[in-house]
C-alpha cells in the first residue's frame, strides 16, 4: 500500500478523502513512543484505504499533539497522531 505525502507518478481515479488518528501513551517503565503511533496511523489509513477498493493514499497531511491522560498512579504523556489523504484506484 502507497501511503505518501505527496502525488504519484502514476495514472489514478479519485475515490475519496479519508480521516485517520492513533495515539501512544506512556507505558509504567517506558515513555511515549511517538513511532508507534505514527505506524498506526499509517495502519489505519491503508485499512480504511483497502475497505474503499482503492491502491493507495496520496497527498496525506500529518499533524500531532502531545496530551496528558489519566494513569493509575499520575497523569500519563499521550502522544497522538492525525492524518488525511486522498484514496486513488490506479489504472
């Protein structure tokens, strides 16, 4: 699955534009892992890209925000990860 921030050199149809966030928080004995949630938001997007038939996801934009949630014990750093693109069937 092609997932890029910009276009490809390659002949495609439009399908649609697709929305996608994940996020990592930090564990008892490690910090945040902010690749963790990138890939899974790169996950999401080729999933949701596969359920509308298309081949790819093209001119995605990522953004982030570092957040504070609830742990057991204290507040726990979140890291979490949104992103966009447009779905493409290739021809």
């Amino acid at each position: 699955m092609i997932i890029a921030t910009g276009d490809i050199r390659q002949n495609y149809s439009i399908i649609d534009t697709i929305f996608a966030m994940d996020s990592h928080k930090e564990g008892f004995l490690s910090g945040t892992d902010p690749n963790k949630a990138f890939e899974g938001v790169k996950n999401q997007l080729s999933k949701k890209c596969t359920a509308l038939g298309g081949d790819a996801v093209i001119n995605c934009q990522f953004e982030y925000r570092v957040a504070v949630g609830d742990g057991i014990m204290s507040k726990k750093q979140v890291i979490e990860i949104f992103a966009y693109g447009t779905v493409v069937k290739l021809l």
